[in-house]
C-alpha cells in the first residue's frame, strides 16, 4: 500500500473518530434524532451492542473514505472538506432506501430523512466536520 493511501486511512480513522464524537452536540444544534453511528450500528444489529457496531463501520467507512482521498492524491482542508460534501450529495438519495427499511424509521424514532431540513443541516456539519480533520491530518509537510 502507497504511503499515501496508509496516511489517508488513518487520518479518516481520527476524522470519522471525531465526527462520531461530534454528533450528540451537532444533533442537539441541528433539533434532530437523527445518528450517522445509529443508522449504521441498528443497520447490523437491534441488540444494546448497536453503539459499537456502528462506530466501528463508522471509522472504517472512515479509513477507506481517507485511503481513496489519498490514493488520488488529495490534500488540505479546502479538499477535505469538498470532497465529503461531494459524497454527503451524492449518497443523499440512498435516504430513500433508509427511510423504507431501516428500523429507526419503521418504528417512527426519525423523521423521513430524505425530505428532513434538520438532517441535512446535520449532515452538512458532519461532513464539514469529517472534511476538516482529514483535511487538516493530510496537509503537505
């Protein structure tokens, strides 16, 4: 693996580390229910365990997210932070698939995410967020 691909990896380890750390207060700003960790973690599990699950598919969506950010060679907190908005746009329309299956949304625990003005303004901090700490953890020597 190309030293740049190892040093993105792990700098989208610590961004998506500390997005998830950011979320209780970026959902308490944005007034919503809404979790990136929950989605993933009651994705894979309904049991108490969904908080581990999903922050460990969060830092390795994270790390590959990163690896690729590296791999093309891409630096800076300029970016950083484009190219997480560019995927946070493009992944947007998989809310409809998540507002039809996932159980949060079955059990009425969120609102429709795909139509929600909270959880986009949550998720455009997120990924600023994200976009940010990787930015910053690649820039040039």
């Amino acid at each position: 693996m190309r030293a740049e691909t190892r040093r993105g990896a792990a700098a989208g380890v610590v961004a998506a580390a500390a997005w998830a750390a950011g979320e209780p207060v970026l959902r308490r700003l944005a007034r919503t229910p809404y979790s990136d960790v929950r989605l993933l973690g009651r994705a894979v599990t309904r049991r108490r365990g969904w908080p581990l699950a999903g922050v460990a598919l969060h830092l390795a969506n994270g790390a590959l997210f990163g690896a690729a950010f590296g791999r093309v060679g891409l630096r800076g907190m300029r970016a950083g932070i484009v190219a997480a908005e560019l995927e946070n746009l493009a992944l947007w329309p998989a809310f409809v698939v998540v507002d039809r299956v996932h159980p949060d949304r079955r059990e009425g625990n969120w609102p429709s995410l795909v139509c929600d003005r909270r959880v986009a303004a949550y998720e455009f901090a997120v990924h600023a967020l994200f976009g940010s700490v990787l930015g910053a953890l690649t820039e040039r020597d």
